[in-house]
C-alpha cells in the first residue's frame, strides 16, 4: 500500500505547495493593485540573456562530463564509487562555471 500512497501524496504535497504559492502571490498582487501600486513590480528581475544560457549550458555539460569520468574512475577502480561520483560532478561542473567567466570576460573585451 506504500508503494501507492507515497507517490500520491508527494504529488499532493507538491501541487499543494505550487497552489499556495500561485495564490498568495496574486492575493498580493490584487492588493497592489487596489492600493494604485506601479503594475512594473510585477515584472521579474531575473531576465534570461545569452550569456546566462549559456552558463547553465555548459555547467550541464560539466556535469554529464564528471558523471562520465566518473564512471571511468570508479570502473577501472581508481577511486571509490562513493568518492568518484561526488568529486568528479562538482570538480568538472566548477571547471565549467570557470571557463564559462574565462569566455565572458574575453568576449566582453573584443566588444
């Protein structure tokens, strides 16, 4: 009986949080409103560029490619599974948060 209870009411736990959220942020917004609040807080401040697009493609990169190495590692019993896998995903996924800054700083300098 677990295995069906516990998926539903990780799914119903999580649609609860979702719905709480949605709606207390319209509750908030609707008050704004009626308050004559500027309609531009509502716009986010997080916009997505080029340059963010591409640092999250190439830490997603990073990590697949630790997750391969460390595969190779823990097969050829370089190192520990437990080890490898860890070390690998966050040594390769901080590599590739640095090369991404390295490329930034270079392109902003040739325009």
């Amino acid at each position: 009986m677990e295995d069906i209870l516990i998926p539903i009411a990780f799914f119903a736990v999580t649609f609860g949080i979702v719905y709480i959220i949605v709606s207390a942020r319209n509750k908030e917004r609707m008050a704004l409103i009626t308050s004559g609040a500027d309609p531009s807080l509502f716009k986010s401040k997080f916009k997505f560029n080029q340059y963010n697009i591409f640092k999250w493609g190439l830490f997603l990169v990073g990590i697949a490619a630790g997750i391969i190495v460390a595969n190779l590692f823990s097969e050829a019993n370089a190192m520990k599974e437990e080890v490898a896998y860890p070390s690998m995903i966050l040594l390769f996924g901080g590599l590739s948060l640095i090369v991404s800054y390295l490329l930034r700083n270079k392109l902003n300098k040739e325009d």
